[in-house]
C-alpha cells in the first residue's frame, strides 16, 4: 500500500514484457538522445571549411574531439553518479545540459562556440545514453539483456542516421546553417518531457540483486577506482570489450569527420554525403534489433569478432571504389553498419554479463568511457594523418587498427559468466 496515495503499489518484476510501457518510454527518449547528436552528422565539418575557413584537418576536427573525451569522462562520471543520484535525475539533467546545444550550432560566432556546444553535447549525450541504458538493462533482467541494448542502441542510431539524412537534405535548401540545427530544439524539448515522465528504476536494482549469487570480499568492492582497474585491464574479457569499443567508435568519430570532407573532395554533394552519413548509423541503428538478439542466442563474441572484421572491409571498400564516389561511400556505410550493429549491443551485453548489479553501473560507465574516448582518438588520428599524409591514409590507418582489434578480442573476449 502506498501511504501518499492509498493504491495499492504493483511488485516490481524483472522483465521486457513485464515492464514494456516503461521500457517503451526510455526507448522514445533514446531516439531524442540520438536526434541530437545526428545534427552534426553532416553539417558541422563543413561548417568549419565553408563558414569560418578552417584548412587544417585537425583544427576541423577539434569539435569531435571535445565531444569524446567530455561524453567519455561523462560516462564514467555518470556510473559513479549513480551511487548518489537516482538514474532518472541524471536523465533530466543530461537534457537539461542539451538545451543550448541546437542554438549554439545554429548562430555560432566563431568555431570556438562549436567547440564550446560540443563539450555541453558531449556532457548530455555520456548523462542521458547512459541512463538509458542503465534503466533498461535494470527492467529487463539477465536474460533479456542482448535484446534490451539491441533496442536501445537501435533507437538511437536510427535517429542519428535519419537526422543525418534531414540535415543533408535541409542543408543542401537552406544552406549550412541555422535550419538543420534548429530542429534539434525539437528533441531537446521532447527528451526533457519523456525523462520528466519515466519512472526511476532503482527498486529493479534491488530485486536483481537479491536474486544474484553471492560475491567473494574482491567482487564486493564497488568503488569507481577499483572498477575501473577491473574493467579496463585485471578481467580479460572486460578488457577485450573496452578495447574494442574504443576501436569501435575511433571509426565513427574519423568517418564523422573525414567522409564529408572525402566524398565532397570527390565531387559529391550534401544530398549525397548526406545519404552517406545517414546510411551508416541507420543500418546500425536497425540491425542491433535482430543483432541483440543473437547476442542472447549464439553468445557475444562471435557477433564481436565477426562484426569488427565487417568493419575493416568496410574501410577497404571505400577506397577501393573511389574512383566511383558515390559506390563507395554506399557500400562502405553498409558494411561500417552492419558491422557495428553486430559488435555494439553484443559489447555492452558482454560488459553486463561479467559484473554484478551491485557495480555493474560503474563497470558500464568505464567500458562507456573507454569506447567514447575512441571518438576523439578517430578524430585526432584523422587530423594527424590527414593534414601530414592526407585523407586516405587515415582510412587505411582504421582498416588496420580495426581488424587488429577484432583479433585482440578473439583472444580476450569470452562468453562464460564470471560475476
């Protein structure tokens, strides 16, 4: 009985279909958290060549950059947070964060305010996928936890590619700026609604952890430090799983911003570069759906291993089709999607499978914190390379790295559950 009200208070289940309009909800808030990010998908490199004349690759990319390390150092924040904070606080305030990020992109002064937006950007997307994540993971239980992140980060990738399209289509009527960015306003308002509406999730913390096995003295210790040294080295499959996901995304962070400068240079325009950039995180988006639920059915690290092959051939194809710009870009999106969504949710799945509820959020916060730093890592090798040995050899530098990492999780990652 709930004594405020005098209703009768329902006994919290661990579940996808027990919990589904909840679950539901916090997937419509992460197609907001990804909407947002999408703006920049298509526009923002070529806001700094075409707009404020910037001619250093690395200088372009300096907004990407930001925009990793602050969601990467937000995501490992954010697992810490959770020991004093509920998941739905930190949800509102990620968005609350977001609101001047649409405006900032729209009427910036000079590329420092674009430098400026994506550090807030990068604050709102490491509070709220975080939390999106998290909350999932904690209605639905153990063994629905492929399937779970498969709809969450199909969710969100869907709406970066299909905000990646808008904006091209947008930019290439308007012109680079202030239209595409000011729809972002939109996902902002929406996101702050739904995370205002969605229940917090903490009591199937509890359950899930009253039902988990008991824990030695060392798998006890939950603090942020202690974590993080798990994660990131000490647990063989933990640290096969950062690594590549920080590979993972250092290819989404140097596609982000070379394709656009890559395939214009080739002659194609935004519609096309557009349909390039949207391609890629829709396919990834989508494919996490039956991908996520493989996870759950064949094990993680086949989709892994496999996934990051997938990846390295894509790169392959983009330059070997260059001559036909158009092609490449197309057949190199398809595979850079389908291997994503083969590797994403099989990760944070594998993550989920080797910690105990008790740290699993600080776990998730450091493996998140390793993947996202990838961002600004493919951002930096691509303004190195690019500005000393051009744009191609930052492609052939991530088929290289990618498949090197697909072997390193071959040998680290495994699917015994040992939390």
């Amino acid at each position: 009985m709930n004594p405020t009200t005098g209703t009768v208070a329902k006994p919290v289940r661990l579940g996808l279909r027990e919990n589904r309009l909840q679950f539901a909800l916090l997937v419509v808030v992460n197609v907001c958290v990804g909407a947002l990010v999408g703006l920049e998908r298509t526009t923002v490199p070529l806001i700094g060549t075409d707009v404020f004349g910037l001619t250093s690759d690395l200088a372009v990319f300096s907004f990407i950059i930001a925009f990793g390390l602050t969601k990467a150092l937000t995501n490992l924040t954010a697992g810490a947070l959770t020991a004093r904070f509920r998941r739905k606080q930190l949800l509102v305030a990620g968005w609350l964060i977001g609101i001047p990020v649409p405006f900032a992109l729209a009427w910036a002064p000079s590329w420092g305010w674009i430098v400026a937006a994506n550090v807030l950007l990068g604050m709102n997307q490491g509070l709220t996928w975080s939390m999106t994540v998290n909350m999932k993971i904690d209605l639905v239980g153990p063994a629905r936890r492929g399937l779970a992140t498969g709809l969450n980060e199909a969710a969100g990738y869907v709406a970066v590619g299909a905000t990646a399209l808008l904006t091209g289509y947008l930019a290439t009527a308007y012109g680079l700026r202030p239209v595409p960015e000011l729809i972002g306003v939109v996902f902002v308002a929406a996101g702050l609604v739904l995370a205002l509406i969605v229940r917090d999730t903490a009591a199937h913390v509890a359950l899930e952890s009253a039902q988990h096995p008991e824990q030695t003295a060392s798998e006890r210790s939950t603090g942020l430090a202690h974590t993080f040294a798990r994660t990131s080295w000490h647990n063989r499959s933990l640290r096969g799983a950062s690594q590549a996901g920080l590979v993972n995304n250092l290819n989404d962070g140097l596609t982000w911003g070379v394709f656009p400068l890559l395939f214009t240079d080739h002659g194609l325009g935004l519609a096309a570069v557009g349909l390039i950039k949207g391609l890629y995180p829709l396919l990834w988006g989508l494919g996490q759906i039956p991908t996520g639920h493989l996870a759950d059915r064949l094990g993680r690290k086949p989709l892994i291993v496999t996934g990051m092959f997938v990846q390295a051939a894509g790169f392959v194809l983009a330059l070997a089709l260059l001559d036909r710009p158009l092609l490449a870009g197309i057949l190199s999106a398809v595979a850079l999607g389908i291997g994503t969504a083969m590797v994403y949710p099989a990760l944070i799945a594998s993550v989920s499978d080797h910690a105990h509820p008790g740290w699993r959020a600080n776990a998730l916060g450091t493996y998140r914190f390793w993947r996202d730093i990838g961002y600004a890592a493919g951002a930096l090798v691509a303004g190195i390379l690019g500005d000393a040995l051009g744009l191609n050899a930052t492609v052939i530098a991530a088929a290289v790295l990618t498949a090197g990492s697909g072997l390193l999780a071959a040998r680290w990652i495994t699917d015994h559950k040992q939390s």
